[in-house]
C-alpha cells in the first residue's frame, strides 16, 4: 500500500529558498512505498481567514476552503517546511493550518524548520498548533541551520545538495519513520 505525503512550504516570500530545500526534501525521504508531493502555500494562495463559521463546524462556504480541504484530505501526513522569521513561524502557514481542523485530525506530521539557528523557536510555537489539531507528530524533526557560506550575494543556495548534506540521514530516518508509522 502506497502512502501519500505531502511537503507543505510555509513560507510564500519572493525571495524564498523554501522551494529549493522542499526539493531537496521531497528526493532525501523516498522510500519504496512513499508518494511525496510538494504543496506550495504561494500557489494554493489562500486569503486570510475569511469563512464566517469556525473551521472546526466543517462548514466551508468559500470555493479555495474547499479545495484546500479536499487536497488536505488526499494526504496521510505532512512535512510542514517553515523558515524562523523574528522568532516566530510565517504567517501564511498559521492561515492555511486555521483554515481546516477536521482534515488535520490524525494526520502524522513533521517539522523541518530552517535559519541561520534552524528555526528552533519557530518550531515550539508551530508544534503547540499541530496539537491542538491533534495531528500525529512524528519523532523525526530536522532544525536546519543555514550557514552565510552555503548561499550566495542574493541569499540563495550555491549548492543545494552540499548545504544540506548533513541533514540527509535524518531526512531518511523521517521517511522511514512515515513509512512505518502509515504502514500499520
């Protein structure tokens, strides 16, 4: 039986790197029974919170609800992929996680979060909201932290792979943590 995951990027600045350690993410986790999908914030595009029913009634008047539900819906877990900005998360991740509540229940989920500390305190507050989702954490979370020598004049990676490299067996160990854990 084949497992769907899903990557979702948290953050939707133009100048991101997130699409490019999603990637690298979405390649690192493979397993023989993994489907691992990338789910772009910036593409799903949603505005701030804007149904009149509280998310937790399922009650969606909104078409981009329900199609953020239904995709939610198709998933058995995610990655929430999150950069630390000020100490906190992105809000766009916050918006898209308050949009739904019934899709999250049960879902297994880790966190990558990322910055020049790797993104430890904007961990801590994501990780209270997925509880009181009450999503699956997983054991396997990477903090990963950027060094000014992995990127270039415009803060981009030089060398995605390279930078990232350390990461790569916990990065296995989350895919086959999700294995395991869908495979029950």
């Amino acid at each position: 039986m084949t497992s769907k995951i899903g990557i979702i990027i948290g953050s939707t600045r133009p100048s991101r790197i997130s699409p490019d350690i999603a990637a690298w993410l979405q390649k690192a986790i493979a397993q023989p029974n993994l489907t691992v999908d990338l789910i772009d914030l910036a593409e799903i595009n949603l505005p701030f919170l804007d149904e009149v029913a509280q998310p937790s009634t399922g009650v969606y008047n909104e078409v981009h609800t329900q199609r953020w539900s239904q995709l939610v819906q198709g998933y058995d877990g995610f990655i929430l992929l999150f950069p630390q900005y000020n100490w906190g998360y992105p809000a766009p991740l916050k918006n898209a996680l308050d949009y739904l509540y019934k899709e999250w229940a049960g879902k297994a989920v880790s966190m990558v979060s990322y910055g020049s500390h790797g993104g430890f305190q904007a961990a801590l507050g994501v990780n209270l909201i997925i509880r009181g989702l009450k999503m699956q954490p997983l054991n396997n979370n990477l903090q990963i932290s950027l060094h000014r020598t992995d990127m270039d004049d415009q803060g981009h990676f030089i060398d995605v792979d390279q930078a990232l490299a350390p990461y790569a067996f916990n990065t296995q160990q989350l895919g086959a943590e999700f294995q395991n854990l869908l495979d029950k």
